[in-house]
C-alpha cells in the first residue's frame, strides 16, 4: 500500500489562503490512506474541524472507496457535485496519485492534504515498512526475498559493502545487513553460492510508467 502522512498543517493553509479560499469540500481515501490512518473518515474529520476552526466553511466531504481509481472518483465528485460546486477547493486525504485522480474529477482548484512516502508493507497496525521500490526487474528470485534495492540503505545489488561490522548496517547501524540477511537465509534454504547479480537495467524504471492490460501491455 502507498504510506503517507499528513502534509505540513501551514503548508495546507497556504495553500488555501493562495486562492483566498472561504470554504472547502475534503474528499479522504477508503484504501491505503484508511490503513495509514491518514486519509480515512477519523482523520477527514479531524481536518474539517481544524478548516472550521480557522472560519473556513466545509461544504461537505466523504471518503472515496478507491480515491486513485478514475471512475469511482468521477462518480463519487458526481454524487457530491452540489458540495463540490459550493466549495473554492478541494482538499485531498490520499497519496499523490489520488490527488491528481480528483484534481481529473472536478473542475475547483485540488490540493493535497498528505504528503506520499512509499509503497510499505504493514507490518502491523500503524508500523509501516518500505521493501519495495518497483524497479520492474525483480531479483527476490536470487535474493531469497529480500530485497537489497530497497532494504540495503546503498541499494547495492551485491554486498556486503566494506563499512559492514558484525553484521550489523553501517548506515542503519540498529539493523543487520541486508546482505548478511540474504546470505544466511540462501545458505539456510542450500541456494547459497550462485554469483553475483548483473547491473541493472534502469531503462525498466522510465517514468511514467504505464500499463494497458487491453492491449499491448505498456502505455507509455
Ligand atoms: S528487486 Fe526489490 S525493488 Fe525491485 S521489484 Fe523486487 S522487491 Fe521491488
Ligand atoms: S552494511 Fe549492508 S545493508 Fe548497510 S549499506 Fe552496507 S551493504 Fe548495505
């Protein structure tokens, strides 16, 4: 899921105040920015507090089963369209993308209201780990699931590198090396001893990225 955290609160009011904005509709995120506690119905409703607070009205708001998906977002601006259209802006409780997704939907001016970290995994309610920088050319094959592109503060593919101690991180000296990591579990799973990785192909990673699974697999 995509983490994120709340935007600096001055930046927010800057941001607002820039347009002279009076009143605001707040659309948050039932996904990744629920689980985040960032963007889900709690915190929308502690934003619309803190709008009104400052003498701002709230036209209305709601939480946007899947803010980056273009449809549902369309639908969901159509179903709060009179709030919307009351409103100066729009405030976004969803990553990046889902920002982008309503400033697509609606035609006030849209901005954020969290900043996007990282794809994380959940580690457990409210702990979030970043494992995986989608670099379209995965090793975890070779690196017995760890990933030394994210994991490895370096991000060297083959490791470990000369600051190593004990098998501790030189970078991240609270955590064992990555590349500790990887070989103990390749010995452990008998897989050790296979060479090194190739160079990687950064050509994988051109932004943007795009997928077209109706035709021919890329729409960049
Ligand atoms: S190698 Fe690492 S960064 Fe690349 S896709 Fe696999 S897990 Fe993600
Ligand atoms: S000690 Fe290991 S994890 Fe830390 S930077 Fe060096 S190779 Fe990467």
């Amino acid at each position: 899921m995509i983490i994120t955290r709340p935007r600096d609160w001055e930046r927010i009011e800057d941001n607002l105040a820039s347009i002279g904005a009076r009143s605001v509709f707040i659309m948050g995120c039932g996904q990744c920015a629920t689980v985040a506690h960032t963007g889900g119905e709690t915190e929308v409703a502690e934003v619309a507090a803190r709008l009104e607070a400052l003498g701002l009205e709230v036209t209305g708001w709601t939480v946007g089963e899947v803010t980056c998906h273009l449809g549902g977002t369309k639908l969901e601006s159509r179903k709060h369209g009179g709030d919307i259209e009351a409103a100066d802006a729009v405030l976004v409780l969803a990553c990046g993308a889902g920002v982008q997704t309503v400033a697509d939907s609606v035609t006030k001016p849209v901005f954020p209201g969290l900043e996007s970290l990282f794809l994380g995994n959940v580690i457990r309610n409210g702990i979030f780990e970043e494992r995986c920088l989608m670099c379209g050319e995965c090793v975890l094959d070779k690196t017995a699931g760890i990933c030394p592109v994210t994991t490895c503060p370096k991000g060297l593919l083959n490791g470990p590198c000369g600051g190593m101690w004990e098998g501790m991180c030189e970078v991240l000296t609270d955590r064992e090396c990555t590349h500790v990591r990887i070989r103990r579990r390749l010995t452990e799973q008998h897989r050790a001893g296979k060479g090194t990785l190739a160079p990687k192909d950064f050509s994988k990673t051109l932004k943007p990225g795009g997928v077209n699974i109706r035709g021919h697999g890329d729409s960049r």
